[in-house]
C-alpha cells in the first residue's frame, strides 16, 4: 500500500469558537451531562460538594459571563464525537484486505 500524496491545496474548514449556549445546547442535544461531555473531550473531573463528579473547566466554558471559549477545533471534534456536525460524520475504516 502506498503513502498518500499531500495535497497542494490545504483542507479548509471553519471552526468557529462556540458561545456557551451553542456549547450548552449541542451537549443537551447529545443527551450528556457536564461531566460526561468533559470526560468525553478529555477535561478533569473533580468531586463537587454533593459527592458527584463535575468538572469546572466545563462549566466555565458554558458560563455566559465567563470570558473562557472552546476553541473552534475542539468543538467540531465534539461536535463529531457527538454525531451532530453538520458537514461531516465519523466513519469507522474499512479493514484492510489480509494478503
């Protein structure tokens, strides 16, 4: 099997940042918690106050009056993870044939 060649012409596609309710909204619609879509996009979890598992980075991200963002690629990842990018989906490879 051969290398592919690179392409001349990069692969373009935006990835524009999320506001914290486009970020809400996808992981609602993904049927995730907080901590599930933080641990989903590798982000720490912590114990909160009530025992359960959280992870504050993700809540900040989702703040309105937060000044922190996911950055557009990270989103499209989750946004693929998740099955709701709009353009593109996950496929799983095909085996190569055993020669």
């Amino acid at each position: 099997m051969s290398a592919p060649t690179p392409s001349s012409t990069p692969f373009q596609l935006a990835m524009p940042s999320p506001s914290g309710e486009q970020l809400k909204a996808a992981r609602q619609a993904a049927g995730l918690n907080q901590a599930q879509a933080a641990e989903l996009m590798g982000y720490s979890l912590q114990t909160g106050s009530r025992g359960g598992l959280q992870s504050r980075t993700w809540q900040a991200l989702e703040s309105p009056t937060d000044d922190r963002n996911m950055q557009g690629p990270v989103f499209a990842m989750f946004l693929l993870l998740t099955g709701q990018h709009p353009d593109f989906e996950l496929a799983r490879k095909a085996p190569e044939d055993a020669a």
